[in-house]
C-alpha cells in the first residue's frame, strides 16, 4: 500500500508555519539588541552623571583659578563627547 501524499493545503500551512517561526525570531533579536540599546544609553548616561558630580565637588572642594577650573570643565566636557 502506498502512503498517502500530504494535501497542498498541509504543506502550504507548513511552509507558512515556518515563515511565521523565522519572522518571530528576527522579531526576538530585534528587541534584544534594542534592549542592549538602551543598557548602553542608560550606561553612559549613569556615567556622565557620576562624571557631572564629581565635577562639581572638585570645583566647590578645591580652592582653585579660574583658568584651571577652565581647564578642567574642558576635560570633563571632552570625556562626556566620548561616551555620548
């Protein structure tokens, strides 16, 4: 005895199974890597936060001129364009 051959209708629905299995995939990897997006930004901006206050409290702690308080802003200014 023969086996029966699978409908066209079967094989249709299989092949449209997969493609849907495929699509929810790419789907998956797209939000994992705009989740690791935002870790990224939200890093970065943690650390121009803790950067920022650091800041601050050499400025205010320290006893220093103007022209190496300019100094310094520039440094800490030049870091931030690096991490954003």
């Amino acid at each position: 005895m023969a086996s029966p051959e699978p409908d066209i209708d079967d094989l249709s629905h299989k092949r449209r199974m997969e493609e849907l299995e495929i699509e929810m995939f790419e789907v998956e990897i797209k939000a994992k890597k705009l989740a690791n997006a935002v870790l990224a930004r939200n890093s970065a901006r943690e650390h121009l936060i803790k950067v920022t206050q650091q800041y601050r409290e050499l400025c205010q702690d320290s006893i220093m001129d103007e022209r190496t308080r300019s100094m310094l802003k520039k440094g800490f200014l030049n870091m931030a364009k690096a991490v954003g």
